[in-house]
C-alpha cells in the first residue's frame, strides 16, 4: 500500500469535526429539536447519550451535505480515493437513493436503458419517476437453483443492434446470490457505441478491497456505482456511496468483448460530478444526518486500511461454511464450481448461498426454522436457497452454529427431495413503460381475473426486492402462479396496494392500452 494513500486514508474529516464539535459548550438554538437530547430523555435512554450529542444539523464547522466545500468535501475525496473513483457522495438514502441518482443522471423522458429484468424494485421506481424506458435483456435463469443469472455479452450485443439510441447499460454485479457478469467487457461494448455503464454495486462493497474476488464496478471502467456500505461495509443501515468516473482505464483488460456491432467514432460521454450533485439534490434530504456521514466516513478509513485482511477473513469464513455445510448431506452451498466464463462469469466468495429443495424443504421454510426454532436470522429465504450474509462482523463460532443447526433441521424436518418449484426468475411481456403504466387510468380487479391484464404496480417478494411484475407488464398464470406459492409459503409480499393480494392494480382497458 502506497504511504501516500495510508496516510490520507487514516483520516475520517467528518468524525474528526464531529469530535471537536461535541467537545465544545454549543447552547444549539437550531435544530434538531431534542437539543442533545435533553428534549426526549426515554429517546435518549434508548440510544444513549453520545448518539444523540451526535445527532446534529450542518453549520459552519460540520459543512453541508447539499454544497460541501470543507469537512464532508475533504471525507468525499478520501471515498473516491479508496474506491479507485474521481468523485463520491455520501448518500444518506440508502443505495436506492443512489441508483435512482444513476438513472436520473444517464437518462431522461423516453430515453432507454438497457437493463437486466432482476433488478431492484428502486431501478423500475426510478423509471417510474423519470420516464425513462427499459430494454430487459434476460438474464435466464439456473435450471437447478431458479436463480437468475448474470449478463451475457451476446445478449447485451444483441440488445445494442436493436437499440443503436440506448443511452446506457445498467448491470446488477453481484447479484444478491454473489453471480457476477463479465463487466471488463460489458464497459468496453457500451463505450465502443457511445453508451454508458452504471453498475448497482450494492451487494459488492468489498470487490474493491480484496484480490481475490471478482472485479469491482471502478476496476472495470463503468461510469457510476452505487456502493451500499451499510451491507457488506460496516456502516450504520441506509448509508451508501455513489461512485462517479473510474480512476484506471478498462482498456486492454478483461474480455475481448468482439462485437457485430458497428462501434461509434466516439465513446461514451464523460460524466460531470458537478452535474451528478444537481442530480443528487432533486431527491436526497437537505437534512443529512451526521451519524449516518460519520458512519461512512469511519468505515471507509477502516476497510482502505484493513480491507484486505478483513475480507480475506470473511472469504475464508466463507469457503470453510461452504464445505461444513456440503458435508452434512443434501444441502448444496454454491461456490466457485459454477462459473463458466458466460451467465457466471465469476462468482463472489463471501456469499453463501444453500440450496435447500434436496432435503425436501423450500428456502423460505428453513429460513423460518433457523429463525424461529434456533435464534438464527438469516438474510433471505426464496423458493429454493436461503442466503448468510457474511461480513466484516461474523464470527467462526457463528458460522459453526448456523452449520449445526442446519444439520439438524435436515434429521428433524428433512423430506423426500423437491423436484420442482416456480423459478425465481420470470421472463416480462412488456407492454407499456413503467411511467405510462404507472400513472395510466386504472382500477383493481380480482386477483384470478387478472390474466392478461397491464400491471399498474409493481409486487415483489422482498428481501430482495426484485420485481416479479412491474407496472407496464402483462400478467400471465406463470406469475399468478409465483405469487400463490409465495402467498403459501409465508413469503413477504410488497409493492401492491391491496397487501391481501386479493385484487390487482391493473391499466384500465378503455383507456386505449
């Protein structure tokens, strides 16, 4: 490591002036209202003292979230930095936030972007907002596990010829099941036909920081990233970074990404960060939270300074799960074995992934039996796996916990072998864009009439919060058929307007859809 870098990386501006600040005998006549926390005493109880002296709003020596010029600037250029960006923001919404930014920032009214149809509820919000227009480019799904995959080169090829105007290319990289796409050679196709990349980097803070995981969304060469450091990062939920304009050149790397496609002279636009900033502030708070900025800040000096050992930590937690976990019998952890260089272009180490449908059991089952049968939360159950979020906080002795109890459920519930289950994946018959669709005449219907009707709303099983329909798509038995399952085994439903499920929120036909 550069003594340069370790240098700049061992500061973190903003807890410094947050120091300083509570250090001082401040009489706050601003807000907020609880004025460290004297107003609210059980609130204070609650969180303790320290958060709540913390809890403060901008002034003078703490900088503003909205036009940084001092301590938060100093903090963003340290985050671009150790991410190998030229510019960050801190964002205090979450990575949804951050995505819907991207999708703001390279898209207007009636543009398009190419997108994979698994992404997050908040890509499909966003076109909701800005009128933007997808071009799914299906990601197919596992034949064993039903999970969607990642993005061939082939397809997003495909995707350019037959949408020569698209003005970016939008890649979900990992996955939440840690599938990674190939993205050297995604950036390289898009720029040689004059489009962008934006990665929803959400689930692979830690690519940037280890060697021995798949390329990180800068590494490769994309435009943006939204990185969620609460996840995988250790900062406090619902911070994030967004990353702008990678700091190494793709070129001459990764894929040879040949393609049939008739390249521009010119590559993709530069993206201004002065521009993503406007961007930022159409929707983030004006009221930035201090304990959230600190969070990211003290976060991002500890994984540029010890990232690597803490992930390499968290791979190998991982690995030794993997082979404890395929040793009980039945279950299948997923690991490295899967990638082919195509739909699995790498595959992320940290996530453990269980196949749970060999010893009989759904992954939604096991993950309500770990929960309420042993003290064990799990991230996400589905149809057929159920996930372990492993970071910087697990320890082995948990790893072995989770093992034994899984070995348990197996001799207590085990069954005969499930054969077959919906996939996680379906395949959309878009008919109208979301914006269209979403603020079209509607009405609701019930829910077994649905059938060839156009979404007016998006449902989703969440976690993970990728949409089975999206408003603008037509409906079919295949996802009526998704839902009831998911109904039956106590999976949580999101996003319609009638939580019963019993009717639908559907384009009202004589409006001329």
């Amino acid at each position: 490591m550069n003594s340069d870098f370790r240098k700049n990386q061992d500061r973190a501006p903003i807890a410094e002036a947050l120091e300083a600040y509570s250090s001082e005998r401040v009489v706050p006549f601003d807000v907020p209202g609880h004025k460290h926390g004297r107003g609210n005493p059980e609130l204070t109880a609650f969180l303790g003292e320290r958060t709540m002296t913390l809890d403060v709003n901008s002034m003078k020596p703490l900088d503003n979230l909205c036009h940084p010029v001092s301590v938060i600037k100093e903090a963003e250029e340290l985050a671009a930095e150790a991410f190998g960006a030229k510019a960050a923001f801190f964002m205090v919404g979450g990575t949804t936030s951050a995505v819907q930014a991207m999708v703001f920032t390279v898209a207007a009214r009636g543009d398009k972007i190419i997108v994979p149809r698994n992404v997050h509820r908040s890509v499909i919000n966003a076109m909701v907002l800005c009128g933007a227009v997808p071009v799914y480019v299906d990601p197919g799904a596992h034949e064993e596990l039903g999970i969607a995959l990642g993005m061939q080169l082939s397809d997003i090829e495909a995707a350019i010829r037959d949408n020569p105007d698209a003005k970016a290319i939008f890649v979900n990289n990992p996955t939440y099941y840690g599938i990674c796409s190939d993205l050297r050679g995604i950036v390289k196709l898009a720029h040689a036909n004059g489009m962008q990349v934006v990665v929803d980097e959400a689930h692979g803070t830690h690519l940037s920081f280890s060697d021995r995981l798949p390329v990180s969304a800068m590494e490769a060469g994309a435009d943006m990233a939204s990185v969620s450091m609460h996840k995988s990062g250790g900062s406090l939920t619902q911070s994030a970074f967004l990353l702008v304009g990678s700091a190494k050149s793709s070129e001459g790397s990764g894929s040879d990404a040949k393609s049939t496609v008739t390249p521009d002279e010119n590559r993709a636009p530069s993206i201004d960060p002065a521009y993503v900033r406007q961007i930022i502030n159409l929707t983030q708070t004006t009221s930035g939270s201090y304990l959230f900025l600190s969070s990211l800040d003290l976060s991002r000096k500890r994984l540029a300074l010890h990232g690597k050992e803490l992930f390499d930590k968290v791979i190998d937690m991982a690995e030794y799960a993997r082979e404890e976990i395929n040793s009980i019998g039945g279950y299948y952890a997923i690991g490295s074995e899967l990638v082919n260089g195509k739909e699995i272009y790498d595959f992320d180490k940290t996530k453990l992934v269980i196949h749970t449908l060999p010893v009989g059991l759904a992954g939604i089952e096991v993950y309500d039996l770990l929960r309420d049968e042993y003290d064990i939360q799990m991230e996400f159950g589905d149809f057929g796996n159920c996930l372990a979020y492993l970071s910087v906080g697990d320890r082995i002795r948990d790893v072995e916990r989770l093992v034994g109890a899984l070995s348990e459920i197996r001799r207590l519930f085990g069954k005969d072998p499930i054969i077959s289950l919906p996939n996680n994946y379906i395949a959309p018959v878009v008919v109208l864009s979301p914006q269209e669709a979403f603020y079209a005449d509607a009405e609701h219907i019930p829910f077994e009439k649905t059938v060839g009707r156009i979404a007016a709303e998006s449902i989703m099983c969440y976690p993970p919060g990728i949409p089975v329909l999206a408003p603008g798509e037509k409906i079919t038995e295949e996802v009526l058929e998704y839902l009831r399952y998911a109904q039956e085994k106590g999976c949580q439903i999101t996003g319609a307007e009638d939580e019963s499920l019993h009717t639908l929120k559907v384009v009202r036909e004589k409006s001329g859809y």
